[in-house]
C-alpha cells in the first residue's frame, strides 16, 4: 500500500458510502465518495498471497499502533494479471489533500511505513495509481458494501467525441436494469492517471459468487423491460461510442485492508486475526 494513493480516507469505501460516522451499519446505505483513489499492486510471479499480506499487513499493524483514525479497503483479484487495489475514498479533492498533510507531519508514522514500503516494493513489478470522480446519474442500486464479499469492475473505453452518446447509452441501461433487485453498479470516470480520457468504470458488488449464477438470465430481463426500439438504439449506441469493454473479479481482503470500527461491529469479517493482535499497541509507531 503506498503512500502516493493518500494514506487515509475518511470513507466507506467505493459503491457504498464516503464520509465514515459513528453509526450502525448493519442496513445503512450511504453513498459512494465523490473522489475515489485507486492504487493497484502489480506482484511479481509467485509473490502473491500470503507473502504479499504478510508486507501489507506491517502497513496495517503501524495505522492500528498509531490510531490512525481514517482508513481504507483492500480487494485482490481474480482473474486477470495478479494485483490488489487499495481503495481510499474522499467527500472532495481537498479532503484528499488534507489527509495526506496529516500524514506528512507525523514524522514517525512516515518513517514507520516508509521502511514498511521498501520490504513491499521487493514483491512488486508495477505500481499505479488512478483518481476517479463518481457519477450518480450513471449509477444504480449502490448499497451496502459491509456484507459484500467480492466486486466486478468494468472498464468502458469511449471513442473521442462520443461522450453524449455515452451517457445516453448508459441511462438506458439504468433505466431497463432499474426493475431488476441486484443489478447494481457504482460509476466512476477516469480523472488522473495512465488511463484517463473517456475511460469509465462501473463497480458492481456482490455477497457471493452465487449471484453471478443467479443474474445468468437478467440480459433477457432487459431487453423484456426496454423493448425492442430501446434494444436496436443500444445496439447503435455501443458500436457508435465503446472502443473497449473489459471485465475483472475481485474479492475483498480484510487481511490487507484498515476498515474503521464500525465496519469491524456490522460484520466481523473485517477483523483479520493478525491485525487484533497488534490492537493493544501503543499509540505512537
């Protein structure tokens, strides 16, 4: 996890909420943060695993030392090349910046996870760090992201100059897959980083695998639901606007993750042993 990202997030993270309160999440439904950091971990072959929680987890264990008090989710994937995202979500750009003053006067916390970054960079072969800005108007059934397990992330690629296209391609699917229950999806658009400029993403959150099984036949229900007009503009709307599609698995990972305490109260999957162990630290690393 480097600090690049922005050590810190006053969040719950990605499709389900921003600023973090006090409060019982066990039904709560917040919405997503309006600035959202991704910092991917490329790892070398034979270096995932274990061997990289095992260095993530002295990232961890120093932020529980310190009462650190904002915090961030950690997934690793599944398909695609081996790599984990850490997600830090912000309320506004400023916010972003404000967290990483706060780290960067704590002399000792720096130096902690500085020496903690030089053991997880021997385990990396790339690094990169994305900033995305939410869209509501492009988004659908965001909710709780506490009891979820694992999340699909679909990069749009858009051809240049078709961005009203775009969208309108995009509230059509909102509105076909808006009487379907678990259709759900967090849109977010490429802001800084290698990959911006008409690149989306549409993050999608599931409890388990089972529910990919379950939504097999909801295309069908789509195209039920808009009728064949709406279905023959989308066809023309894709091939006009998509350059690219791609789609990727990940699960979440409480080993590498610091979710706040009330994350850790609503569901006791966030609390992975190695990390309690550390809790009775004292407050400066």
């Amino acid at each position: 996890m480097k600090k690049l990202a922005g050590l810190c997030a006053g969040l719950c993270v990605v499709f389900g909420g921003s600023a973090m309160v006090a409060q019982d999440l066990s039904n709560a439904v917040i919405p997503p943060p309006k600035v959202l950091v991704v910092a991917r971990e490329y790892t070398k072959p034979g270096k995932d695993g274990a061997s990289h929680e095992k260095t993530e987890s002295a990232f961890v264990n120093a932020l529980i030392a310190a009462k650190w008090p904002t915090h961030y989710i950690a997934a690793t994937s599944m398909s695609g090349r081996p790599r984990a995202l850490f997600m830090f979500g912000y309320d506004s750009f400023a916010a972003w910046e404000k967290d990483n003053r706060a780290y960067e006067k704590n002399e000792a916390l720096s130096a902690v996870l500085d020496r903690a970054g030089v053991a997880d960079g021997e385990l990396l072969s790339e690094v990169q760090n994305t900033v995305y800005v939410y869209d509501p108007e492009l988004s659908l059934h965001v909710g709780d992201v506490v009891h979820s397990r694992y999340f699909e992330i679909q990069h749009y690629k858009i051809k240049p100059g078709h961005r009203a296209e775009w969208l309108e391609l995009v509230k059509l699917y909102v509105d076909g897959f808006a009487s379907i229950p678990n259709a759900n999806w967090a849109t977010y658009e490429s802001y800084y980083g290698e990959d911006n400029g008409g690149m989306y993403i549409a993050i999608s959150r599931m409890t388990s695998l089972a529910e990919d099984d379950a939504s097999m036949n909801d295309d069908k229900k789509f195209a039920d639901a808009v009728g064949g007009a709406k279905m023959s503009r989308i066809r023309e709307l894709t091939a006009s606007c998509v350059d690219s599609v791609q789609t990727n698995l990940f699960q979440f990972n409480p080993k590498m993750s610091y979710p706040a305490e009330e994350w850790i109260k609503a569901d006791p999957f966030w609390k992975p042993k190695a990390a309690a162990k550390k809790s009775a630290a004292p407050a400066t690393p």
